[in-house]
C-alpha cells in the first residue's frame, strides 16, 4: 500500500484482499484511464479491460491517440467501478449508493507481437465465453492494428459499499421507510443482424449471455 | 467545440446534439472525473451526477480530498459511459460493444451555501423522484458537511456506437451468427433495513424505481 492507495477517508470500506479487487475487475467490462494530456489537463478514456492474471489488458487501434499515448509507457490510474444499488435511508443525507470502486496506478507495457493473438482470444472468450470457437482466427492485418496493453495488478486500492443505510436513532424512530434497491446489468435476448443469413442458429455464446443474466 | 472534442478516430460515432447529451447525462448515475495529482499523475475518481440544465451537479463530503481540488478550480474532465450491448460480429476483431460515451472538459465551482439544499434536493429527486417529499429536510450541520460542485456543460464530446456488425462479404457469407445484444440497467425489488419499524410500507419513491425498470 502507497500513499496514493491508503483511503484518507471512509476508511471502513477499503478492501485488502485480491479476490475481491478480482471479482470486481473479472465483472465489469469497462474501465476508466486517466492520462495527462500535453498541457497537463486531465483526460479519461473509456476502455474495456480483461483481467489476466496479475496484470489488466486492454486492447485498441494502432490509430487511437490514447493507446498510443499509454503504449508509451504515460503514468495511467485506471478506475474500474461497478454501481450494485441504491442506499435508501430515512434523510437524503444518509441515503447514498451500493457501489465498488478500485483504482488502479501505474503504466501500460505494450504486448509484443507474438503475444498479441493469445491475448485477444482471451478479451473475447472473456466478453463471450465460447465464441472464439465458433469464429474465423483473427487475420495478420487485424492483429496488427490492434495494439494490447497490459497495466500491471500492482498499486491499487478498493472501496467497497454494501451495508444497510446508517441512521441516528431519531431517524430510526421517525416515519421514513429504509432499504436497499439492488441494480442488476442484465443481458436481453439477442437480436439477428439485419443481414444474418437464413439458417444460422444463435451460438452458445450468446445464449449463454441470457441464461446466466 | 474544441481541439480537445473533435474525435480524432471513429468520427461516423460522433454525435453533436445537446438532446443526446442530456440523455446520456440524464440516464447515468455515476461519472468519472480526472485529476492531476500533486506529482503531475493522473487520478479518476467515480462520483453520482446530476444534470442540472446547462451544468452537472456532483456532491461531496468537504473532508474529501479531490472534492476539495476540484472545488478550487483544478482543471478535470469527466467521462459518462453507458454500456448498452455486446455487438456480435461474425469475426472477433469485429465485434464490439454499444455504448455511449460523453467527455467534458472545465472546472468546477462550488455553489454557494444558499444554493446548497436546492441542489442537493435535486439530487435526491433526480436519483429517487418522489424522496425529498417522503423524508425530513436536511439538518443545518448535513448540508455545512457536504460541498455541491457544478461543471459547465460548455466543451464536450458524445461517441455513440450503436449499429448492426460491419462484417466484410466474407464473412457474411461464412457460418458464423451475428447480432446484438442489448444490456440494461435495471433495479431488482426492494430490501427493508434489518431495523425498519414494523408498518411502514416501502414508499412510491422506492417502488417506482423497480416499476420503470
């Protein structure tokens, strides 16, 4: 733990333990990378990332400005946050979100080229569990415009918020009703590209997005 | 718009119209601001949003460190991603997701304490409609703990990927399935407190967020 990862307040929900910094990573598609741009202004890029092991990939065209800038080596806090709920106490004050929240500090490395291939079947069976086995293999022109980075599991922190809505007695005493309203991402039934040709059944791995949903 | 807003790739996802900003904005309860740190490092935080017409309204405790940076005028700029669905392409490189993805660039400023307890009602009206008439009004000593910053909505940028797989004619005329996959967002039925008070029902503020969804 840094300076930059020690919570300096709500110290209660921090969490220590990898399996947890895990589960949330392993869930949640998309991610938040903050860089600075060259007149030292902030910028935060949308990026979907894959858990591998001890490190976080991320993948993109050899075209984007941002992974470029990344692939460079810039100084990089990735915030990867899920929402799992409204906290609804009896005053607006206490009422709040259920929510978890990693950061993550560091700096990409580029994936050599060799690599690239493996890694990208792992986005996609992580994205759609299956479906590398019902496509082509990817073309040497598409490995090579896409760039993986990798953002190691290394200085990182984790603010958990799961417990029930935190009311002084007088509240507690009053009228006002109190819970928790769980959010869910759920996946709907799939829909057939307009072009789909006649007789192709839906694969495993999208009805596997439903069922599990 | 700006230097910083004209996409610089994937410009066909560019949108420039205020109503879907506000749409975006006005469906998604968390954003990500980014700082720089003392160190000239970047930091993302995650924090709930309210659009409050031409601005965005975020909220905090004055003991936080980056609401505090933020409420000096550091310059940020704030990501807002939805993610709408899994687009399933016949191939992997093509296959992607539908989000919506909106960055604005300024800084903040933090209204003044007469303005306080308006904003922070329409914050809990905007996450829970209906609440601010079922609970008491705010304590003098909650609103002097909580600051309300407010971001211009002035320089900014909206991507918007929602189309069908773009598939070569190879691939089209291959085996493999493709589509879409539309994600949701939605609330799951209410959870008393361990310590609600027996006969108070679970109000319409509550049960309208599970209804909607």
């Amino acid at each position: 733990m840094s300076d930059r990862t020690r919570l300096s307040r709500l110290r209660e929900k921090a969490r220590t333990d990898r399996a947890s910094l895990d589960a949330l990573l392993d869930s949640t598609l998309v991610g938040h990378f903050g860089l600075v741009d060259d007149d030292g202004r902030p910028v935060v890029v949308p990026t979907a990332i894959v858990r591998d092991g001890d490190r976080v990939l991320l993948h993109g065209s050899t075209g984007s400005r941002w992974m470029r800038r990344l692939a460079d080596g810039a100084p990089t806090c990735l915030t990867v946050t899920a929402l799992d709920g409204y906290v609804v106490a009896r005053s607006a004050f206490e009422s709040s979100l259920h929510y978890r929240s990693a950061v993550l500090f560091g700096s990409c490395t580029r994936l050599p080229d060799t690599e690239v291939e493996v890694a990208l079947d792992r986005v996609t069976e992580r994205m759609l569990p299956g479906r590398t086995a019902e496509v082509r293999r990817p073309q040497r022109k598409e490995l090579e415009a896409t760039l993986v980075l990798a953002l190691p599991i290394a200085e990182w922190s984790l603010k958990v918020s799961d417990g029930w809505p935190d009311d002084g007695p007088d509240d507690v005493a009053g009228p006002a009703w109190a819970g928790v309203v769980p959010l869910a991402h759920v996946a709907r039934g799939p829909i057939a590209a307009p072009d789909l040709r006649a007789g192709i059944a839906c694969p495993p791995s999208v009805t596997g997005l439903t069922s599990s949903g």
